[in-house]
C-alpha cells in the first residue's frame, strides 16, 4: 500500500513540478505573442476578410468574394508588377549573398584596421532609407551625379541609370544591397569568427588551397547562417518599396513597378482597399510559400 502510495505522490509531485517548470516559460512568452497577435496575425486576417469586400475608405461595400483576386490577375498591370518583383529577388538575392560573403571574408582578421572597415560598410544599415535613396540619388544623376563624371573622365559612356528601362531595376538593386549589405557582413562575421582555426590549419597540411578551404570548410559551417540571410534577403526584396518610390516612383514606362508599390497606389491613392488587401494576401503567401521552400531545400541532411 505504501508502495502505491509513494508511486501516486511522485506522480502528482511531478506534474506539479513540470507545471511550475512551464510557468516561466509562458510568462516570458506572453509580451511576445500579445504583440505576435496584435501586430502580425491580426493584421494578417484582417487584410484576409478585406480582400473579399468592395472595400472603400469608409468600409465594405459589397461582398465580392475571390473577384479582387480574379480582377488582378487578369489585368496586365499586376502581372508585370509581380514579375518585375520575381526579377528584382532575382537580381537582388544572389547579388548581396555573394557580396556580403566575400566582404566578411576579407574583413575577418584581427587587424585594428578592419574595425574601420567593418564600421563603414555597416554604417548604410543605420541610415534612414530615404536619406539614402536621395543621396544614392544624387551619385548616379545624369546631369551632376559624381558616377557619370567619373565615367566621362575615364572616357567611358555614361548612362542615364535610373531613366533607362533595362538599368532602372538593376541601379534600384544596388542601392539596396548598399543599404542592408552591412547587417548580412556583421551576422556573417560573427559566424566566421566562431569557426575554429584548427580545421584551417589541419587542411593546410592536407594541402588544401585557400579557395578549397572555402569551399569545402568555411561555406559549409556557414549554411544555417546564409539561410538565414537568404531568408531574410528574398522577404526584404518581395517588399521592396521605399527605394522604387523615392527613386523611380515605378518608372520609368513602369518598368520597376512592383507589388508593394502597386499596393501603396491602390490603397493609398485610389482607396481601394480591398484591391490592395488583395495583393498584400499575395505578397504574403508567395513570402511564406518561398521561405517554407528553402527551408525544406536547404536544411541539414
């Protein structure tokens, strides 16, 4: 009887323990998931239920069910906007993978110098980006911008980068990898400074090249961290805004016209709101479809 006794009470004793365990999990949680609801799952369901009204700026009008949804689709206008936005992650993704990589490479080391360095290629990432779109702006301006000098005092052509069609999405591009490059080159240094020497110094011996150890050591320690900057990377270009508004305002031709922009035009300059629910439920789901994918791809064996 004791014996049933005792197995009872350690029973209880243990759910009792593994509750008062889970108490300040919870209780550290909550400030998260209130926020979590109130600013992201809120606004996510809420942009849902619009995207099925006529939605004017005063509330629903009629119930439409998925013709917002039918209506973009068969206009040409969010077709060319959702491709140029695939073109965009496409040219912008890889572009700041391979450069912030490569910069955080020759910036790991330990001389006093390189904290210069590293100071001025994060310094972008603190700037506001409207500042820096103008000044940007300014540098590539075919009239007085400093590039087209250099380039008339090289004797080389110089372009009209952000008026040209073919070369407005790729300047945009680069302007926005100038801006957040410095946040991928200080995650990507943190990651670098925690491999250890020894296994460069083992492959050394191996005769292992620099480029071999690269390859085969520094990328492969690095892979949780370049998903993690390819994630970040393809949900901060399929939101892309600020940069096209101040610099291009969609043009020219429309020729860097993307979804967030489209967006901002039909909520914000024709009021129609449950139009641009409609595109912001896309953008969503093509963010959350993407990032799931490489996720699936590109996690452990």
């Amino acid at each position: 009887m004791s014996d049933v006794t005792g197995s009872v009470g350690r029973r209880v004793g243990g759910a009792v323990y593994r509750r008062a365990n889970l108490t300040l999990p919870l209780a550290l949680l909550l400030p998260y998931l209130i926020a979590f609801g109130l600013f992201l799952a809120y606004p996510i369901l809420r942009a849902l239920y619009m995207s099925f009204f006529d939605w004017g700026i005063f509330g629903p009008n009629e119930f439409v069910g998925l013709q917002n949804y039918v209506g973009l689709f068969s206009e040409g206008r969010f077709l060319r906007a959702f491709w140029t936005t695939v073109l965009f992650t496409a040219l912008y993704v890889p572009l700041t993978l391979v450069v912030s990589l490569v910069l955080a490479v020759l910036l790991n080391g330990q001389m006093p110098v390189l904290g210069i360095f590293r100071t001025v290629f994060f310094m972008p990432i603190v700037i506001n980006i409207a500042v820096a779109a103008i000044a940007i702006g300014w540098i590539i301006d075919p009239a007085v911008g400093i590039l087209n000098r250099i380039f008339a005092a090289l004797q080389l052509p110089q372009q009209a980068w952000l008026d040209h069609p073919q070369w407005a999405l790729f300047a945009i591009s680069l302007v926005t990898l100038w801006a957040n490059a410095g946040f991928n080159i200080i995650i990507l240094l943190a990651g670098l400074q925690n491999i250890p020497d020894e296994l460069y110094e083992a492959a050394r011996i191996d005769g292992s090249s620099a480029f071999q150890d690269f390859l085969y050591i520094t990328v492969p320690l690095l892979r949780p961290i370049l998903l993690l900057i390819t994630v970040l990377s393809l949900v901060l270009a399929l939101q892309v805004f600020g940069e096209v508004l101040l610099l291009t305002e969609g043009g020219p031709f429309g020729s860097t016209t993307v979804l967030a922009l489209l967006l901002y035009e039909e909520g914000f300059e024709k009021f129609a709101l449950g139009r641009a629910a409609a595109i912001g439920v896309i953008m969503t789901v093509v963010i959350a479809g993407l990032s799931f994918l490489q996720f699936r791809i590109f996690r452990d064996p």
